[in-house]
C-alpha cells in the first residue's frame, strides 16, 4: 500500500518551561503591531487629515464644526488631532515619517480657531502629544531631528497652552470644563466638572512651564488640584463631580472609573517627574482609601459614596477606564494588587473578546444596555504592558496576544479600525478615536519588544538611546523623557524624596500568577517556518494527557487526513513516520483516547483533533469544543487538542508549501 503523508521539519521535542512563548512569535506579534498602526494612520492619512479623527466605516474625516455626538466631539477642534496624537507612536516606529509629520503639523496645524473645545482632552492629546514628540526630536532627549529641527512644536504647545489658560480663572481655581480656543472663557460655561478633567492637567502643563521658562501652567495646575484635594472627604476620598465657582460636591459618588482616574494616576506621576513629596503623599492617602474603601468581594472595585465610605455602595457597575489601576498599582510598588486586579479585568473581556464600557456586577453577564460599545480603549493594554515589564511572566504576553488578535478580527475594516458598538454581537461603529493610535497599538508594539529596557535605540544619527527607565507616559501614552534638571527648585529639602529613576517600574517574582474564573481560551497551535512565526491559532485543550500548563511541547507535523483519517485504527502502518511528531487526525467514529493511544504508541509526541464536524467562519479566540476523558485518559502522556477544520486546512496548506514548518502546542493564557 502506498502511503501518503505529510512530514514536516526536524524532530523538535524540547520544553520550553511553563507556557514559554517562542521569541520568533514576540516578533511578529510586535510587527503586527507596528502593522496595525500603520493600517490605521494610513487610512487616516488617506481619508480623514486635516479633520481631527477617521470615521472607519464612512472612509471619511469626522467634521470638527458639526457635533454630531454632542459631548464626545469636545474633543475635536480641527488641528489635525489624530496626526498630533500619533507623533510619539511615529517616534518609536518609523523616524522618517516622524520627522515628515513633524513637518507637517509645523506648517499646517493653528490653534487660532473660534472652537469650544474640551480643556482636558486637548491638554492631554494635543500640548502631551506636542511636547512628547518636542522632547523626542531635540537633541537633548532623544535626538530624531536635531539637524532639522528648532523647536516650533514647543512654541505650538505655548499656543495652545496658552489659549487654555483662562479656563482657570474661577473662584476656586478649579477649571470649567471647556474653553473657546479664540474667545476663551464664555458666558454662562457649564459650572460642573470631574476631578479627572480638572486634575488630571498637571504633568503635560508643568513639563510646558519647565520648558517654556512660563511658570503660569504649572501653577494653575498645581493649584487645582490643591483645591480638589482640599475639598476631600474625612475618608481621603473625593466626590465624581464639582462645581467650579462654589467648590461644593454636586455627586458623591467615588470611583476609579470615569471621572475621576488619571486624577490618581497623576498624582503619583508628578512625583515621579518632579519628586514633590506633597504629591507622594496625596497618592499614598488616596490609595489606602480606595483599597479600603472600594475593593469589594470578587476583587472588583465599586463605586461608594466619599463619606460614608464601603458603608454605602452607590453602583455595582465596573467601568472600562478602571482598567488603569493595575497598572497604576504597578508604579506604586504593589505588584500583588496589580495582578490580582488586572486579572479580574481581563476576566471580563474574555467574556466578550472586548471590554465593555461598563459592566453589572450585581448580575454576573449584565453590560449596561447604554454601555455595550468598546471604543478601542488601550487601559487594559497598557496595564498588561506595565506587569510584563515588572514580572516577565510571559502570561501576560499571551494575554496581550489575546487583546491584539481580538481587534484585529473584529475591528480592522477596509479603512482603519472601527469601534464595536455592541459588545454582544460585534456589529461596528463608524469611530477610530485618536487614542487607539497614541495609546492601545502602542503598549501592545512595546509589550512584544524583545528588549522592553529600550523605547527607542539610537539611531545613526548620534542620536541616544532612550531607556525604558528613563520614561513617563502621560494618561494618552504619550512619552515623556525623565529630565530631573528642569525640577531642581520643586520642592524644598525636607519634601524632597530620593527617586531613582531607574528602578521607577518595581521588579517581582517571575510568575506571579492569581486564579481566574473558568475560561474556555485554554490552549494554542503556534505555526512557525524556520525563525519566522507565522499565526497562532485558538485551540481546546483536551481533558486528558500531558497539560500544556506544565510546558510548551515544540515538534514537526504529521498530516496525512486522508490516510490516517480519523486514527481509530492502529497506526502501525506509519512505521517511524510518526515518531517525534505532532500528528493531525480527523474527529468521530471513536473516542479521543483512543486516538490519542494509536499516536502514541507510534512515537507521536502530540495530537492535534480536527473539528470536521463544524466550521467557524474565521479563527478567533472563542469557545471551540469539548474533548472528555473516556475512563482509560489516564493512560495518555501526550498532549491532545482540537482545531476547526478550517484551521486544520490552512495547516495543511502550510505545510505543503514548506518543508521547515514547526508546530508549538501551548496554553493560549497562561
């Protein structure tokens, strides 16, 4: 008889310790990335510039004079928003374009326009994404332009600075909410704002001032946040929303969530640019607070009233935005909290395969039905990017894998990538907002960098290298280089705290790792040619054999399904063709043990079942199928899953084309 087969590659069998992910997989997950940043801006390039942001769906520019979503539109104000907020990404990824985007905001952005616009949200795109590329290019950071460049991007900043500076004249010196960029404060300007709006201006103002040599930015900034910090409860807590001119609460409720998180965050950033104990000491109140106070069962932190504390729980909701704090918990040194936190926050996008903006916990399921959409936020990424830096637990690469395969299949559409509306059912949005360029493609590009002590190598221009360590990101991910000189006179002696830079991001055990609640994206087939990776694809860990939990098992690929079939049958017939190799078989007409006792008895190192009974319309992380133990799974050794059989062909086509193909089974998550 004549046997066909498929014999794919040398023999690899070598474990790769616990869950392992091989570094030819981190380097294209890092270049899938950087691909996906450049999908988007190209499309936005192409479709939407000079307009603030892309409508993906329409492959137009959002208008900045139309308004269309009330609120969400305070953000535009027709400066070429998204360019300005892709410049510290360009940065890390392509210096040539950089310094062509430099160019172009220099000689086409103006900021003397007749538009209401958000005071928060133009501070933290626009003057953070003006200064971070300003500190990239000159000379005295990073170096990318300094032949060409003379600081116009900082005299852009003072601009806007500057036409944003009447928002704090109040009698509270807490700023209102909007600022009209020509005509600056308006009568009759909404009194109310949020702790985050107001107090969360600090670090993009102060570095303006200390650059600027125009201390009135740091000062207005610093004050507001004084003034809300003085207006805190008896429990170190503040309330979700204030009037600017009476300074009185007008809701009570506290949270981490909207409205008031990077006021927290920046509370400890600022020391960390500028070593001002008083600040340190804001944040470590605040912290024990919010630990005590609202850290509820199930490691969920809710929303409580900032008086009456954990004694009066406001909202069982679970915001989006609180997907932060771990990584906020990180900076502080609380690596055990961090972990503990994050994990219960990626529970909830695993759930969904996106996070929705707010989530019921008093009904396990329940998204607020106003609530479902997922605009392409980047906390959850940038809190998995900060605990792979602190622990190197390579659990938290596979998480990141997991967050980028995700949008890819869901919101990557013709032009750029769309928001999902709809958590439920993936139905899209017709938005890419700034920040899923400056902020999510980002911390996933830096998560997967084979060396996460560098942002940006030198390049040959005599430029330098510019350390991890050496880092801040603003609340918009926008990078802003440590330069300890430009705070010399901050505080006085007996404020100041000894900071070293260079231990900024606190170093934990290898593998600390928490439970989690049953999940079903357990295992994955990984596909490589040679040193380059090629796709990872979902899998159902069989429940049976060798766990994957205890190590990543590397081989070369039996595929021979219209020989071996469905491997019910000895395989004798094989001979050696088996022996070190990962062998594919077809589902039915027996049990899996079964199957997976002819395999290995051939020498087969592991079996991969194909789902010919269903097909999946793409491959995406979802629940696949069930492999039970039929009483005799004791007696297996190696590992068993299941793929689609579309997965299962497209391996097939793979390893038809080329002869060096290696397979990796691996827990997908941990």
């Amino acid at each position: 008889m004549k046997k066909r087969c498929l014999v794919v590659g040398a023999v690899v069998t070598t474990l790769w310790g616990v869950g392992a992910m091989h570094w030819t997989e981190t380097q294209y997950l890092q270049s899938k990335a950087k691909e996906m940043f450049f999908h988007g801006y190209d499309a936005y390039m192409k479709h939407a510039y000079p307009w603030d942001e892309l409508k993906p769906l329409s492959c137009e520019g959002r208008r900045w004079d139309r308004k269309e979503r009330g609120d969400l539109d305070d953000a535009l104000g027709g400066f070429a928003l998204t360019l300005i907020d892709s410049l510290s990404m360009l940065a890390l990824v392509d210096p040539v374009e950089f310094e062509a985007a430099v160019q172009r905001v220099i000689h086409t952005v103006s900021f003397d326009r007749d538009v209401t616009v958000s005071v928060f949200e133009t501070t933290i795109r626009v003057v953070g994404g003006l200064l971070s590329a300003h500190m990239l290019a000159t000379s005295g950071a990073v170096g990318s332009m300094h032949k060409t460049y003379n600081g116009e991007l900082l005299d852009l900043a003072v601009d806007v600075g500057t036409r944003l500076l009447p928002a704090f004249a109040t009698k509270t010196g807490i700023p209102v909410h909007r600022i009209n960029l020509k005509h600056g404060l308006m009568k009759n300007a909404p009194a109310l704002t949020c702790p985050a709006a107001a107090g969360s201006l600090l670090l993009e103002l102060s570095v303006l001032s200390r650059l600027s040599d125009i201390p009135d930015f740091e000062e207005a900034a610093k004050d507001a946040v004084t003034a809300l910090w003085e207006r805190r409860s008896p429990l170190d807590l503040l309330g979700s929303t204030i009037n600017v001119n009476t300074g009185e609460w007008v809701h009570t409720h506290t949270g981490i969530g909207a409205g008031l998180d990077s006021f927290y965050e920046y509370l400890m950033k600022y020391y960390i640019m500028s070593g001002d104990g008083e600040f340190l000491d804001m944040f470590n109140r605040s912290y024990v607070s919010i630990e005590r106070h609202l850290l509820h069962r199930g490691g969920y932190h809710l929303e409580v009233d900032m008086t009456l504390g954990n004694q009066f729980v406001h909202s069982n909701r679970v915001s989006a935005l609180q997907a932060f704090w771990p990584g906020l918990q990180v900076l502080a040194g609380d690596i055990p909290a961090a972990v503990r936190s994050h994990q219960q926050l990626f529970d909830l996008w695993n759930e969904f395969g996106a996070l929705p903006e707010l989530y019921d916990m008093s009904a396990p399921g329940a998204v607020i039905h106003w609530a479902q959409h997922y605009p392409l936020r980047p906390e959850l990424a940038e809190s998995t990017y900060h605990l792979y830096a602190a622990t190197k637990d390579e659990k938290y690469l596979k998480i990141g894998r997991k967050l980028l395969q995700d949008i890819e299949d869901t919101s990557r559409v013709s032009c750029g990538y769309a928001a999902v509306a709809n958590v439920h059912d993936k139905q899209l949005e017709d938005r890419m907002d700034s920040f899923f360029l400056s902020e999510t493609v980002k911390y996933l590009y830096l998560l997967f960098s084979n060396d996460t002590s560098v942002l940006i190598p030198k390049q040959p221009d005599n430029s330098v290298a510019l350390p991890a360590s050496h880092v801040l990101f603003t609340t918009e991910g926008h990078l802003f280089p440590l330069v300890p000189s430009l705070y010399q006179d901050t505080t006085s002696t007996a404020n100041k705290r000894k900071f070293k830079h260079a231990h900024r991001t606190c170093q934990a055990p290898k593998n600390i790792t928490v439970a989690s609640k049953s999940t079903h994206l357990d295992a994955a087939v990984t596909i490589r040619i040679g040193n380059s990776h090629v796709k990872t694809l979902a899998a159902s860990p069989a429940e049976f054999g060798y766990s994957l939990a205890s190590g990543r098992i590397d081989g070369s690929l039996f595929a021979s399904l219209n020989d071996i079939q469905t491997a019910c049958k000895e395989l004798s017939a094989w001979g050696d063709s088996i022996r070190g190799k990962i062998v594919l078989v077809k589902r039915g007409n027996c049990s899996f043990t079964r199957k997976a006792m002819h395999v290995q008895d051939m020498g087969g190192i592991g079996m991969i079942a194909v789902n010919n009974k269903a097909q999946t319309p793409k491959p995406s992380y979802q629940r696949l199928y069930s492999l039970s133990d039929d009483g005799s799974g004791h007696k297996v050794k190696i590992p068993v899953v299941m793929i689609s059989m579309n997965n299962a062909l497209d391996l097939e086509e793979l390893g038809a084309r080329d002869d060096s193909l290696v397979i990796s089974l691996s827990m997908l998550l941990s």
